[in-house]
C-alpha cells in the first residue's frame, strides 16, 4: 500500500476508462476488468502504488444484477493486489438498463432501480470490508437538446428523480454524487448543476462529483455560453486571469464536492462510441493540456483559508476514451499514479 508524509486522501485509479467510448463499432474493444486491476497494482513510483480502484457497474465489468458470491469474488480479486474499491457508477443510462431523469415515469422508474441495484451492491462491499470510503456517482441520463426543449420542467422533472434516488441512498447507507459534465441535461453548466443540487437540498447524501477535466469546460460555456467564465478570446499564457475564472468556478462548487477525479484537459471536447461530445481527457503529461493538475487541484481540495479539506477520502483519475495502445502501456499508469501523489504530497493530510 501507499506510504507517504500524508495519509489522505487515498489514490485510486478507474476502471471504467476501460469500458467508455469502446463498445461495439468503435476501433477499440473493451478492456476486460482484471487488466485494468492488473495495471494499476503493477504502477509504482519510488516504491509508492495506487491504493485502490473506482468501478463501473454494468458489463463485461461488474454486472448490476452481481449477487453476494459474485460480489465476493470481486472482492477477492481487488483485495488479492492490495488494493480497495471506492466509488461506484450507477449505470442509469438507457443503454445500459435505466433511463432519462427528466422522461416517463417508465424511464424515471428504471433510473431508479439502477440507483437502488448499485446502493446494494455499494451497501455489500462496504459489509464486506473491501470498501472503506466512497460514493455512488449518478447523471441525468439525458441530452442538453431534449433538456433544453423546456429546460426549467425538465429541471423540476430530474430533481424530484434525484430526490428519490436520494432516499434509496439514505436507506443503504450511500452518499451520491452527481456528475458535472457539459453532455448531461441540467448538468451541463456550472450555474444549472448548482440549481440542480439546491433544488435537491440534501448536500448530505447527494453532492458533486468534480473532474478536472469536465468543469474545464464549464468554464468555457460549451452547451451553456451564456454560463462562460473564460471570455473567448482568453490569452492562455495569462495564467492570473485563469487562476481567477477558476477561484470563481470552484468557490461555488467546491462546497457540494464529495467526489474528485484529478484529471487533464486541452479545452477541447470529443466523443467516442454512444458517449456525447464531453471534456477531452489528456494524459498528465500532454504538452496541450491547460491546467497545472497539482496546482489546480489544490482549487478543489483546500478551503478558503488555505488549509486541506476532507471532504473526499480518495481522488482518482479520470482518462476516458484512450486509445488501447496508451491503456495497455504500464507507463501510462506510472505517470497517472505519480501525478496523484503529486496531488496528494501538495495538498493531503494526515
């Protein structure tokens, strides 16, 4: 397990990486799980490792319908690489058995019960001992355009839905988080993912989930330009104009913030497979990228007094949609892994 001056927050990498953007009729197949534990147990820098993984329910990874021996035999398969599990992702989309949070009842229905299936299964491997900390991450499960087509009924539609999914929650034990990613209806701008949450007026068992990479672009108004913090001839060399959009951008979410996925963005979007358009995740070491991770990163995990919060127990990495090529290189996880600790050495505690 990790060792470092700071015991917290623990580092994790995901697995659904392996999974988004690879289905059927893209150029690249799905990673099947036990590579992807395979590779973040094999990443080492100076003799520190991950300390556990975030997964994806749905399959070929974890089926939402896992009952407690398959339950228990993923458990083994993660406590046999020294690692843990942290948070889950509900698979509440359509194509993977649920539906939009703003549809028809029938829709909101199966939503639901993806919700319910993935706080029993998050429920279980906490009982197990297998799952110290970690929330379980939900959307909207819908498009910006069909959200926008009567935006302020589709936003009272998917905060009764996520108020539900709250209760479902609260009877297994769950926090969730809600994704900020500017494909997600409702949730596709800063502003609107705040309203959302405080219509919801639960911070203690539904928060925001946080990726680096995602909130970039809120910053840019894509799918929300009136929402646009960086004006759109922003001088990238200017990095005190940026430090300030960013400062306003975290200081409204930062508080809702309960799940945080370290990650690096080149302020372009792109899609792959049945994923929308969304932020375009980098590698840490991508010239092109457009934040300085460990220094940005400190935006979300200290206060406004400067010290570190604890409000998430683990950051993780986000990188979607990668070519395989880059996945099945150990050093692409060596190089994730490093620039976690980075996270963690600047901003961690004890």
């Amino acid at each position: 397990m990790t060792t470092t001056a700071h015991a917290f927050p623990k580092v994790h990498n995901a697995a659904w990486p392996g999974l988004v953007g690879k289905e059927e009729g893209t150029d690249h197949p799905p990673i099947a799980l036990d590579r992807m534990l395979d590779l973040t147990a094999a990443a080492e820098v100076d003799g520190r490792r991950f300390d556990g993984i975030d997964l994806f329910l749905s399959e070929p990874h974890t089926s939402i319908d896992a009952d407690d021996s398959e339950l228990a035999a993923l458990a083994d398969r993660v406590l046999s690489r020294d690692l843990v599990i942290g948070s889950l992702v509900a698979p509440v989309w359509a194509p993977t058995g649920g539906g939009s949070a703003m549809g028809t009842a029938e829709e909101r229905a199966a939503f639901l019960t993806q919700v319910r299936k993935a706080c029993r299964i998050a429920q279980r491997l906490r009982e197990m001992g297998v799952r110290p900390y970690g929330i379980v991450r939900i959307d909207s499960a819908c498009g910006v355009a069909e959200w926008s087509a009567a935006p302020a009924a589709a936003q009272r539609a998917i905060a009764a839905t996520f108020a539900e999914a709250v209760r479902i929650a609260e009877d297994h034990g769950e926090r969730l988080a809600a994704e900020g990613e500017i494909c997600w209806g409702g949730m596709h701008s800063w502003r609107h993912m705040v309203e959302l949450l405080e219509a919801v007026g639960r911070p203690d068992v539904l928060g925001f989930q946080a990726d680096m990479a995602h909130t970039l672009l809120y910053m840019l108004g894509y799918n929300a330009p009136e929402h646009r913090i960086l004006p759109e001839d922003h001088d990238w060399s200017d990095r005190e104009a940026f430090d300030a959009a960013y400062r306003e951008l975290t200081a409204v979410l930062r508080p809702w913030t309960i799940d945080f996925h370290v990650a690096q963005n080149d302020a372009t979007v792109f899609g792959s497979g049945s994923h929308d358009r969304t932020g375009r995740h980098c590698l840490p070491k991508d010239p092109n990228g457009r934040l300085d991770v460990t220094h940005h990163a400190g935006f979300w995990l200290r206060g406004d007094d400067g010290e570190p919060l604890r409000a998430v127990a683990h950051v993780c990495w986000d990188g979607c949609m990668f070519p395989n090529a880059v996945m099945e290189d150990q050093a692409t996880w060596n190089d994730v892994l490093a620039t976690l600790l980075a996270v963690r050495d600047a901003h961690g505690w004890s």
